[in-house]
C-alpha cells in the first residue's frame, strides 16, 4: 500500500500549526514542541513528515542565527573526545606517536596528520576528518 500526499490534509497541518520564519525564542520554543512531538509520533503521514522537515528547516536557520557554534579546533575536539571516553594520553602512545608527540598534538603544539587522523578515527571509532 503506497500512501499519497494529501494537499489538502497538508493545508490543514500548515493552517493548524503556521509555521513561518522564526524572530522570537518564543516562537522557536512553540515549533520545537510541535517538531518534538511529530518525532516520536508512530506512522507520521506524508504530510506530517514533509511539516516536520519544513520545521526542523526552520528551527536550523533560527539557531545558526541566534546560537553560532565556534569551529573547534582538531587538538579541542581530540581533548573532549578523550576526557568523554576517559582514555589518557598515556593510551595514545603508539598510536599516533611517542610520548612527546602525543603530548604535543593533545595540547596543540603539533598539528595532527593525515596518518594520525585516520588512527585516532580508527581508535575513536569516529571520522578521521574531525582531527583535520
């Protein structure tokens, strides 16, 4: 059983929540809500999902705005990857290096490598590309 878009079903989601460009936190706090709850909803409709894309599109832009996140740098995301996983950097050694070398990537007086990126991936279970 294929299910069909319902324009009219659909026009009546639109008209019931009014989705529109969000200006307020208030108004990101309302379509969050209504986002949250098509998330854990079971069987969404084709009309359901294509409300929930067009809310979560509309909660991205309104906190990319408002909340911009700093980029990291690899040594950062390295050093939160390893406080969270609880590994010390005794644990590094051989794999990316000597002792020294690892002290020197972990707090940032040496640039990670490509070699090195792809083993801390590997150890990690993470993509190499967040160490570059």
């Amino acid at each position: 059983m294929t299910l069909t878009f319902d324009r009219a079903n659909y026009s009546n989601l639109l008209a019931e929540v009014a989705p529109r460009a969000i200006e307020t936190e208030e108004e990101c706090d309302r379509l969050l809500a209504v986002a949250e709850r098509l998330t854990f909803a079971k069987n969404r409709t084709p009309e359901e999902k294509a409300l929930y894309k067009l809310l979560v599109t509309l909660i991205e832009v309104y906190e990319t705005q408002n909340y911009p996140i700093d980029k990291s740098e690899p040594h950062e995301i390295l050093q939160h990857i390893m406080e969270a996983s609880g590994t010390r950097q005794a644990d590094l050694v051989g794999i990316i290096g000597s002792s020294g070398v690892v002290s020197e990537v972990v707090n940032g007086k040496r640039a990670i490598s490509k070699a090195q990126a792809k083993a801390l991936g590997n150890y990690f279970k993470v993509s190499p590309s967040l160490f570059i």
